[in-house]
C-alpha cells in the first residue's frame, strides 16, 4: 500500500495528478468545493495544469484583496489546517496568494488521492 506524500511544489503536484491519471478529478474537487463555498469557479476539464495553476493563483489574490472573510470560509471549508496558513509571510498579496493556492491544491490532491486509493 503506498502512502500519501504532499508534493512540495505546485508543479510536481500538478505533474503527479496527471501522472496518477486524477488531474480530472482534482479539477472536479476544486470546482466542487469554491461551489460550495459560493466562490463560483469552473474550470473546465481541458483546462492546463499551467492555466489551472495561474488562474487558481489569480482568484485567492482578488480574494485576498476584495473577500478575506469568504477566502477563510473557503480554506475551512476545502480544509486546509489553519496553522499552515498562520505560518505564511503576510506581507507581499502576490507571494501569499500563491502560497494559499498551494496549500489549497494540496489539500484537494489529498482528497483526490485518498478517495482514489481507499
């Protein structure tokens, strides 16, 4: 049985999703999820794990600037532990939203991983 290793980057986990043939259901959990949290985001199944990973990174910035309160509902929501967002470096929006996104594509790469191998 293996066990699950968070990828330490954005790129190798978008690679592994592929390689793993689950980056489908990775984007079908983050639309399912923003959804749920009523941020409305759809990407589509032909969406890159390039254009996934810059538009992901460009809707938690406007989330960050304009909805703060609706980005902690949102990473409650997905799950993502609060004190590894309490550890992030606050003070550059660009570099912090890209952080965010990470630890948000983690998180629902677990869920997909999970569901798929149990």
């Amino acid at each position: 049985m293996s066990s699950f290793i968070a990828p330490s980057t954005t790129d190798s986990l978008l690679s592994e999703a592929e390689k793993e043939n689950l980056y489908s259901k990775l984007i079908d959990q983050i639309n399912k999820d923003f959804n749920f949290a009523n941020e409305a985001i759809d990407f589509p199944q032909s969406t890159s794990p390039f254009e996934l990973k810059v538009q992901l990174h460009e809707k938690i910035y406007r989330m960050i600037q304009y909805k703060y309160a609706e980005l902690l509902n949102l990473l409650y929501i997905i799950d993502v532990p609060e004190n590894n967002v309490k550890q992030l470096d606050g003070s550059d929006a660009v570099e912090l939203s890209e952080q965010i996104a990470f630890l948000v594509l983690k998180r629902e790469w677990m869920k997909v991983w999970f569901r798929n191998k149990f």
